[in-house]
C-alpha cells in the first residue's frame, strides 16, 4: 500500500577481503558497519524533487525535467538517480521531499554513496508501494550508480547494504548474485577490526578506476574469458605468459589472487579460525600495492605501522586510492595502534588519521518512527 511517508536506513561496509573483483564476477566478503544513512521520504504535491541533507546547508530542488543522467548532481545525483530509475521503470511519482541524515564518512571508501542509494530507494518504494523485492532492489540501486551518476562500479557496495545481517560478513558471488552469510567473530576471541581512516583522497580516484576496470576487461577478451573470473590460480601462470605487457599481467594476477584470498578466508571464518586470516588480509594490501597499483602512502603507512604495532593483519579497503585501512589485532593493542598510526602520520606531514574499531552490523532496515 502506497503511504505519504517512509523512513529506512542503510549501512556503510567494510570490504575484509576481495577488492576490485566485483566488476571482474569474482568473490568479495564485506560486512556492514554501525554508522548509516537515514533517509525519509515524504509525498508533496507536484511532480518536483526537493532533496535535503543534515550534512549540508544548500537545498536541491529539481523539477520533473532536471532529473536525466548527465547533470551534474554531486551528491544529490545518488538521491535524484533513484527517482530516475524507478520512473524508467514504469513507475508514475509525484513530488517528494528526501531528508538524508548520514554518519558514514564520506571519501573514506566506507560505500556512504551506496548507504545513501540503497536508503532513498527503499523509502521510496516503500511509499509509492512498489512492491521491489531486494533483488529489484539491488539491481535498482547499482543503476544509479553506473547508469545515472556514471560511476562505472560493480555492485560489492549495494549488496553490502542490502544483505547483510549482524555478526557476520556476506561472502558474495558477483557473478550469481548468490550471496552467503558468514559468522564474524572477532571479539569472541579477543581480537578487534580497527578502522583507519586516512583522510586522503586521489584527485583522480573516478579515471583510475574506470582504467582497472577496462584493463581487466582487455586482458579477459585477449584470454577469451567472458571476465577474470573464469581463470583459477592453476591456469594463472599460463595465461600470464599469454597476456602482452606488465600491466595486464598484473591486474590480472590480483584479480586471480585475490578471488583465492577470499575463498581462503571464508573457508578460515568457517572454520572458527578469525585469528588465522591476518595473512590473507595483509596479502591482498601487498597485491593492491604491487599489482594493481591502487594505494597511496598514507595507506601503506597505517598498513605498515598497524603490523608493526602487533596488527595480525591490515589492508585498505575500498575502492583505494585514498580512503581507510582496516587492522585486525588483539583488542587490547587496539589504543597502542591508534597512537602509533597518529604519530607515523603526523611525522609524515599527512592529515591526522580518524580510527574507530567496528564490527559486523545489520544491513538495510525500516526505521519506525517514535
Ligand atoms: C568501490 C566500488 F564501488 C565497488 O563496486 C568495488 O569495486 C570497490 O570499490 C573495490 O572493491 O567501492
């Protein structure tokens, strides 16, 4: 049933392991964090949008017309996008009010854009009655996103959102959309996830990606793979050989090593053995920085000073370029790390680092007003 207003959230993620391989239909295992967006939309007459955010002053206001793919939204566009879709669709939406309310830090590679998508098109549906199941939804939501804002992305983020339940990290099949849940218990054996955001973001973070993604595309065509995901790690090194040029066969050695990484530490959680993935962890951040060339110095400082401090393992996570490090590491070390990344950073000249140790929270959900 249709309803003048509707209020649900969505959580940012963490990505534990298998970064960049979403676009490529290989395996990624996030969970989703505590902090969110809250989105409330509410039926106002017209056919207009008016978009508001407790982040920002400015109010976006846009009628019926301004809403296409191509203008120039910022943040707005995540928001204007699902009201895009859901018209494309076939579906007839009057004038609406949005307010969005987020504590997901935004540029720290912690998927605040998908946690505002993913918020605004369940509210949204949820008052035009639409019916979307969480499939519709997800495939919705990454329309957004690669269709209307242009960002060329994968879909790891908005399953994130949409999928995932408390206490446990989702292991993803980007190529079925077949998803599992996977028991993340950390501080049932002492340990803690912190979170380092390194404040740091790459002016050219948007081209950067989209030049991976084509790679990979390249090297899979060459191979005659449909994607990276048909190569396992036995057939790695002969198709290396038959790859032209040290860039294609880098990317495509991370993309096969990490789906690899990822599987293992599923297989590790399953196993009750949280202790035993920092290796894994600290790989991947190793094939990030050699392979696919995505880090920046801030991130293998906290990387570097993180396992100095005792860290059993510590990655970036994210789309890279900037954005935050995660650390796996006996909870009681979790103080010493902090101040021992603050002091590497402020030695560095880099911005003072913000850090917060999370755990697995629950996915998308109706907020109940009262
Ligand atoms: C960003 C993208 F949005 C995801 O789709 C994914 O590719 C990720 O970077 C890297 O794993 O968050």
């Amino acid at each position: 049933m249709p309803r003048t207003s509707a209020t649900w959230a969505a959580p940012g993620r963490v990505n534990l392991i298998g970064e960049h391989t979403d676009y490529n239909l290989g395996f990624a295992l996030p969970f989703a964090i505590e902090q969110s967006c809250t989105a409330t939309v509410t039926v106002v007459d017209g056919t207009g949008l008016v978009i508001r955010s407790a982040q920002r002053e400015d109010t976006v206001t846009l009628a019926e017309d301004d809403v296409r793919p191509g203008a120039d939204l910022d943040w707005a566009g995540y928001v204007a996008g699902v009201v895009w879709a859901v018209r494309r669709d076939g579906a007839r939406v009057p004038g609406l009010d949005i307010h969005v309310d987020s504590t997901v830090p935004v540029g720290a590679g912690l998927s605040s854009s998908a946690a505002l998508a993913c918020s605004v098109a369940l509210a949204v549906q949820d008052v035009l009655g639409l019916g979307l199941d969480r499939d519709a939804l997800l495939a919705l939501t990454r329309s957004v996103e690669n269709d209307f804002v242009g960002a060329p992305t994968g879909g790891l983020d908005q399953l994130a959102a949409l999928r995932c339940v408390p206490g446990h990290a989702l292991f993803c099949d980007l190529r079925s959309l077949q998803t599992r849940q996977v028991e993340l218990d950390v501080t049932g054996h002492r340990l803690a996830i912190l979170v380092i955001d390194t404040r740091a973001h790459h002016a050219h973070a948007s081209g950067e990606y989209r030049e991976r993604r084509d790679g990979c595309e390249r090297a899979a065509a060459l191979l005659g793979l449909t994607s990276l995901r048909e190569l396992d790690m036995a057939g790695l090194a002969s198709a290396l050989e038959r790859l032209p040029g040290d860039e294609l066969r880098r990317y495509t050695r991370h993309v096969v090593t990490e789906n690899e990484r990822v599987l293992r530490t599923v297989e590790l959680l399953d196993a009750g053995e949280p202790e035993s993935i920092g290796p894994l962890l600290t790989a991947s951040h190793a094939s990030l920085r050699d392979d696919y060339r995505i880090t920046v110095p801030e991130l293998d400082v906290a990387v570097e000073v993180a396992l100095r401090t005792g860290a059993l393992g510590a990655r970036m996570t994210g789309g890279g370029f900037g954005g935050s490090v995660i650390a796996l590491l006996p909870a009681e070390l979790v103080p010493a790390c902090e101040r021992a990344v603050a002091e590497a950073f402020a030695a560095h000249g880099f911005l003072e680092p913000r850090t917060f140790v999370t755990a697995a929270a629950g996915g998308a959900r109706e907020v109940v007003p009262g």
